[in-house]
C-alpha cells in the first residue's frame, strides 16, 4: 500500500500540472498497479482507485483511455464508475473493451 500513497501525490502533481503525457504515465502505472493486485482490494480500496483513476481518465487522450478499457474489462472487481465512464465514451474504440467484456456493468 505504500506504492499506492506514493501515486497519490503522483496524481495530485499531474493534474495540477496540465501536464497530458504525465497524466497518462501516471494513469498508466495506476491501471497496472490495480490491475496486478485486484483480486486482494475491498470494495473500499476499489472505490479510492476508481476515483483517482476516474480523475486522470479526465485528463487522458483517446488512446490512453482505449489502453485503459482494454485493461479493466476483464477485470472482475474493476472501478464501477471508471467503467460505466468508459462503457458511455463516444468512442467506439474506447467504450468497445468494457462493453463487450466487463462484468461491472449491468
């Protein structure tokens, strides 16, 4: 959980900073960082990822947010909102992933 903290300030210094391709470095190492131990998270730790990641996902490009879908939409436990956001993305090829493999949506 220590690496978690770390991301924390990491999120908090991309988004102030504007800073696009730090944004989706630190989405990036996020989506690994959650997807790499999902199935040890509460449901409480999945709702903190869900609202960081969902802020960067904000702040990402088109391809950024694709890599994302494709990252959690097999995930079982993935962040309900991150998801529902992405499975509602005008672009095909970011809400395709979610919509045809996550079991978060309903």
């Amino acid at each position: 959980m220590a690496e978690l903290n770390s991301f924390v300030g990491d999120v908090e210094q991309a988004i102030a900073s504007g800073d696009v391709e730090r944004c989706k470095r630190t989405l990036r190492s996020l989506t690994n960082l959650f997807v790499e131990h999902a199935a040890a998270f509460s449901e409480a730790h999945v709702a903190m990822f869900d609202e960081i990641i969902g802020r960067l996902a904000r702040q990402a490009d088109v391809l950024a947010r694709s890599d994302l879908s494709a990252s959690l939409a097999e995930v079982a436990n993935a962040p309900t909102a991150t998801v529902r956001n992405l499975a509602h993305d005008d672009n095909v090829r970011i809400a395709q992933p979610v919509l045809e493999h996550s079991t978060r949506l309903t």
